[in-house]
C-alpha cells in the first residue's frame, strides 16, 4: 500500500488496561485506525486530533505511543525499526503532528525524577525515560505523609497485571502549605480515569427486569455512565465502554430485548458480563421528564431529545440511550424464520433461547448471551441431533471462528433449515459440512467441496426421502418378528408342547421360538465368505522401493523463504507453537513485496530446471540398465510363532471321553507304543463338516438322523469315499458326550488324532450320535 493510500500493519497490539490487545492498525491521511481482532471495535484519530506520536524501545521490538489533544493516550506495540521511516515521513505530510523518537535509561535504577506531561507521567533519569505512565490507567492515588500510592484499572483477560506503584517523594522545603506529596498526587488525580457520581440524573427508570445479571434494578441515566442500583449489587457503566447496542423482539411479540456490549465487561464476584440484557413488556407506557435545560439539548445533544417524552418504555429508553451514549442501535435485518419472526428457538449449553441473524453478526439470548460478527465467522456447519433411533426432526448449527472458538446452537427444526441456508449463503458465509460421523450432513452436502453457485440443496431432497420413508414405515406390520423372513415358509413343525391343553397362546409362543431357532442354526450353517484381507506392505518394504538415485524434487519459493526465516520468526514470538509458525508464516508469506519475492521465486524456478534436466537423465539410464526389484525379508510376527509352536503340539478332539487309561499317570516308558497320526484342530474339521451339511427341515428329521447314527458306513475303498458325501451333524448334538466304539480298542481312541479334511476312521460315527 502506497503512502498516498496509508499504511496498513496486521501484527499489532494496543495495550488498554495493561492487556494485549490484538488488531489491526492503519495509517490514512484522514485518520489513524485500530481494529481490535476479539470485539471488532474500531477506535479513530482524525488527523487534526493527533498532537504527538513518539517512538521508543520495548521489551519485543519497538512501541507507538500516540497522544491526543483530548488528553488520551494510546500504546501500539509490535512495530519494527524498518517501520519507523515510513511512519516518520507519513506523519510529516498528512499530520500536524510532532514525531518524537527516545532512547529509554537502561542502568537499572529506580530513583529519578518525576515530569508531568499533560496525561503523560515520565520517570527519567540523566534525560532519558526510565518508564512512562498513563495518567489515564490510573483508577485512583491516595498520599500518605511523602508516600504516593498509584492503582490501575485491571483486565479480567490478562494472566499478569501491574496493580499498584508505590512513590516515596521527599520533602525538600519546610513549607508545609507546599508538600511535594500533594502535589504529585493532584498531578495524578487530574487525569485519572476515576468514576465519579457527578452531575444530576437526566432521567430513571424504576424497577427494570434484567436477564443478565440477573435482577430487578433502578436504572439511571447520569451524563457521562450508567447506574445499575439493586439490592445486592451496584454498577457504574462508563458510556465509553459501551461497544454497541441491540433492539430485539421477542418470539411471543409481547416482550422486547435491549442489549448493551460492554468491554471490558462488568463483574459480580468472578462472574463476568460482557452483554447486558434488558427485558420490557411492550404494553408498558412511560412519561419522562428529562432533568436537562433546552441549551444543553440544543447544544450537546443537537437537539435531538425532547423535555417532556411519552411512548412506550422500551421505545422511550432506547431513543435516550442512542442520544446520550452517542452510538447506533443494531436492529433484526431481512431475515425471517418459517414461522414468520425475525429469531430462531435453538438451545446454547443446555439453556434455551433465540438466535437473531443480523445483517454483520449473529446475537444468541438469553443465557448466556453471544455475540459473533459474521468477520470472525471462519465456516459453518449443520449437523444432525444424536437421536438414537428413528428419523430426527431438528438439526445443529456449528459455528467456527477464525481463533478456533466453537459455538453450537442446537435443536433447530428442520423446517428453519432452507431459510437459514439461504441467508448464510447470501452474506457468503462459508459453509462446510461436518465430516464427524452418522450424524452428520456428510450425505446432504456430498463431500463439502461444493461451490456457492451450485441451486442445488441436497439437504432439502435428504428431508423429502426421508418423510416418504416415514410415511412408508407407518403403513407396514409393526408386528413382524426380526428373524422372520416375509413370504418364506418354515420347515419346523411346532414341538409336541403346543399341542396340550395350554392354550392356543402358548402355542404361538412354542411356534415362535422353535422358528427363531430354526433360522439361527440356518445362519450359522451358511456363514457369509469372508474377503481375504489385502496385503500390506510393511515400512521396511516401502522404504526399499525408492531409489535413492531418483532425483528430489526441489522446494517451492515459498519453503525456501521458510527457510530462511523460521528462526526470525520464533525470536519474534517465543514460546510458539509448530503450528502457529505456520500459521504465521502463512500470514507473512501473503503480505510480502512481490520484490522480496521475486528472489525467492527465482531461486525456486533455477532449481526446478536443475530437476527437470536430472529427472530425464534419469529416466533414460533406467529405461536402458532397469534397476532389479529389492528385496526385503519381512520379520517374522509373534502371532505366526505361536501357530506353529501350537500346531506342534498333539490335540485331542472335545467329543472324544478320556478313557482310565488316558487319566493314569503312568510314565511314558510304560504306556504301549500308538499310531502316528499328523496332528490337526477338531475345529477346522468340524467347521468344514458343517459347511456341507445342509440345514435341518424339522424336529422329526433331526430324530431320524439320530436313530440312523448307528449304522456302520460302507467298506472303505477309494470310489466309495470319493462319491459319498459328508456325514450329517444335527445341530442338537454340538456339544454332547459320545461313546467310544466298541470295536476299537480303548488307548488306541483315548489317544487318536484327526487328519485336516479327513473323518475319523472308524467302523462306526461317533461323530453322528446323539
């Protein structure tokens, strides 16, 4: 930005109260401009107004101390020294003002003499400023003999505060009508900012209702604050700390909300209260007599208020209010809900209350009360109600600013959607959908990277689905069973139970559940195939495919310049974190001089060629000697180790009854020598067997394949077990004790194994039995 346009610097903190107040600082030729970054209040100084700015040394680069004819002072800091030409010869020839540089006294003491310069109190010492204090910090200086005692006004946002200083003036001459202590002591007092109930009350409105704090207070309106009087507490308001005002209706178009933003934000104990909020009924009348003569409102207030006022209590308190405070008062724009009002019934940490959408911001009341100004406002998004089951009929509204801070305002009806959509994309509010799960609008908004000039709302076309689906749901049998199938008939034939004298009740009972068991063993008889997990490559394997002769590809202009300057930045701001270096980084990488640039540029654009001649290079040499694929041996994993040391072992099978012989503890020299027979898992055997068989049809199957148990199966030959199928396994006998065949010889069963995908070999299944 050119010197005839201003000067414009982002990273900048005016201190008020002793606190860091981040912002925005803009030299024009008309005015000098902050914008603070956390309440967006713009302070100005016309050029005229400015009598001296002066430039010295702080503790982190360098400060502004800027003084105005008015008697306030104004401290920016975070400036740097390559700043101060250009601030220097700006205020030259737009402003009528002195430039004054100094250099502070850095020998460490603390005696010197104390110099008054006008709101400016300056400690030096050998010329040169030890400290300087702002006379109007000060809230209020008592004397004590040659001791004068200095406290500051505090913020509540501020961890480490200055709360008092002490002065020991001496006393140098006999005269006690001149003592020095006074005197500095009125020097302070002169321009103290102390809050006096100076002045008679212009006007008093008895027995308001506040929401916030709390209360039914007498409100009174003097010259230069506002009295809150209760029972309990009092507050003083200075008109100076009122940032702005609203004027709200309310749904039930009885009542009507006055809202004052104050800051710093007044106290009740540790409880804060940034937002006043004022309730009136609008059936309420007042007649007003204002204790001002007409030249005062001719003169002070333009002749803007009226002596004797009559009208409703809430327009009557806000037309005295925008006059006295001297400040506009915010009212609903365009915005209208489904039901016809200018507010939305929502609910903010579980208290309900009404969200107004402005024309620059939003206003949450009652409780607590939140102002968010559509500039902060980094995205929005809408996401569903965690309702359990069923379709839900509200939805969220998430709101994110740009210093991460999260509000979330919720049980909106659905209805309120298309408009609320519709006024967040006219004041080109990003909208972002919320990624977060199953309830989130991750189907409504596809994947969020929709453009604004899409017409298209998914969400509505979501909610149109959805009540045809209700619609549906309400027409079908509410009284079908989960496991049933529609339109499939058992196979099960109800026990022998349903057909007693119990009752044709009992009977369904009987039905149903020997259905559900029916359909379990189906399930469990035809698993689902399962996909076979795809193999991944371990980091080592990774790690080898990469050719350490391909060429790196160089860093963009951007990280060259990061580079460089990563170390400035953290002397800069110590303490900061990786991420806020980036962040900052970010900041300062945009708001270079293409000039600066231009180096960094080049250097990236010389190495990208260098890359482009490398990358061929190698491209040719490997199309002519192909480098061979690496190998990498992968490390052998602790669950394959258990396997096979499990798979060594010997198993017996858990249908099988451990004979007498199995349960001696004879040693291993006397027991009889047995067939060697390759190990494997019962389980694998019977899983494959219950794949085959097919489902059970009825209870009198089941008994029949019992009863054919018992039956030995033909000889064994090759043709015969090629061509015979699997032996059945009813689904009643898992689990169930079998009996050793008699024809084999007691150790010899006690002790045999089954082969993988081979029966036991037996005259006889014992698997079968029941």
């Amino acid at each position: 930005m050119g010197d005839t346009e201003g000067l414009d610097y982002k990273d900048v903190a005016a201190i008020v109260r002793g606190a860091l107040c981040f912002g925005r600082l803009r030299f024009h030729p008309k005015a000098l401009m902050f914008k603070a970054q956390s309440t967006g209040k713009i302070d100005q100084y016309g050029s005229a107004d400015i009598c001296e700015v002066h430039w010295m040394r702080a503790s982190r680069g360098y400060q502004l101390i800027v003084i105005t004819n008015s008697n306030s002072v104004t401290k920016f800091v975070g400036m740097e020294e390559k700043n101060k030409d250009q601030i220097k010869r700006f205020i030259r020839d737009y402003y009528d003002a002195a430039f004054i540089e100094k250099e502070p006294f850095v020998k460490g003491w603390n005696w010197g003499s104390a110099e008054f310069n006008g709101p400016l109190m300056v400690f030096h010492n050998e010329g040169k400023p030890i400290f300087e204090v702002p006379l109007p910090d000060v809230s209020t200086a008592t004397v004590n003999k040659n001791e004068v005692t200095v406290e500051f006004h505090q913020d509540d946002d501020n961890d480490m505060s200055l709360v008092e200083m002490r002065f020991y003036v001496p006393n140098t001459t006999n005269d006690s009508d001149d003592v020095p202590a006074e005197k500095f002591h009125k020097n302070v007092m002169k321009y103290a900012d102390v809050i006096k109930a100076t002045g008679d009350v212009i006007v008093k409105f008895e027995q308001v209702l506040l929401q916030t704090p709390r209360g039914r207070y007498d409100v009174d309106m003097y010259p230069s604050f506002l009295r809150l009087h209760g029972k309990s507490y009092d507050y003083k308001i200075p008109y100076t700390t009122m940032i702005r005002m609203f004027l709200l209706p309310h749904n039930d178009q009885r009542s009507v909300y006055f809202v004052i933003s104050t800051d710093p934000p007044i106290r009740q104990g540790q409880t804060r209260y940034p937002h006043i909020v004022i309730q009136f009924i609008k059936d309420d009348w007042s007649d007003l007599t204002l204790e001002l003569d007409e030249e005062t409102i001719n003169t002070k207030y333009d002749g803007k208020l009226q002596k004797e006022m009559a009208g409703p209590t809430y327009e009557t308190f806000s037309k005295v209010m925008k006059h006295v405070v001297g400040q506009k008062i915010f009212v609903p724009g365009n915005f209208v809900s489904s039901t016809g009002n200018q507010a939305i019934a929502c609910s903010h940490k579980a208290n309900s209350g009404f969200l107004y959408p402005l024309e620059k911001g939003f206003m949450y009341v009652v409780k607590p009360p939140v102002h968010i100004r559509f500039d902060e406002v980094s995205s929005v998004n809408f996401s569903r109600v965690a309702s359990g089951v069923g379709q839900s009929r509200s939805f969220d509204l998430e709101i994110e600013t740009n210093t991460g801070a999260n509000y979330i305002f919720a049980s909106i009806e659905k209805k309120e959607y298309s408009k609320l959509f519709d006024f967040l994309k006219s004041k080109k509010i990003r909208i972002q959908n919320n990624k977060g799960g199953d309830d989130t609008f991750a189907d409504d908004f596809g994947d969020g990277s929709a453009s604004d000039n899409e017409t298209t709302d998914h969400y509505l076309e979501k909610m149109k689905k959805e009540g045809e689906e209700r619609d549906s749901n309400d027409d079908s049998d509410e009284s079908e069973d989960e496991d049933f199938v529609a339109g499939e008939t058992p196979d099960t034939s109800p026990s022998s139970s349903s057909e007693t004298d119990e009752g044709e009740e009992s009977g369904k009972k009987k039905k149903k559940k020997v259905l559900k068991e029916t359909e379990i063993g189906r399930r469990k008889s035809s698993p689902k195939p399962r996909r076979a997990p795809a193999e991944k490559k371990t980091k080592a394997q990774r790690k080898a495919e990469k050719d350490p002769n391909k060429p790196k590809k160089p860093p963009t202009a951007y990280f060259l310049w990061l580079g460089v300057n990563r170390s400035k930045i953290k002397d800069k701001y110590p303490g900061i974190t990786v991420t806020e270096i980036a962040k900052k980084a970010g900041e300062m990488w945009r708001a270079l001089d293409p000039e600066d640039k231009q180096e960094f540029e080049d250097k990236a654009n010389k190495m990208k060629e260098e890359y482009n001649l490398a990358i061929i290079e190698y491209n040719k040499d490997l199309a002519v000697n192909p480098r061979p694929a690496p190998s990498v041996t992968p490390k052998k994993s602790k669950s394959s180790a258990k396997t096979s040391t499990k798979s060594s072992s010997n198993y017996k099978s858990k249908e099988i009854i451990n004979t007498d012989d199995d349960l001696s503890t004879d040693t291993d020299e006397e027991k009889p020598l047995k067939p060697k027979v390759s190990p494997v898992k019962p389980e694998a055997d019977s899983k494959k067997r219950k794949r085959e068989e097919p489902a059970p049809s009825s209870s009198k199957q089941d008994d029949s394949e019992s009863e054919d148990s018992d039956v030995p199966p033909p000889p064994e030959d090759s043709d015969s077990s090629a061509k015979s199928p699997p032996p059945k396994r009813s689904m009643r006998s898992r689990g169930a004790p079998v009996s050793a065949p008699s024809n084999l010889p007691e150790d010899t069963f006690g002790e045999e194994e089954f082969t993988d995908g081979e029966p036991p070999k037996s005259s006889s299944s014992s698997d079968e039995s029941d």
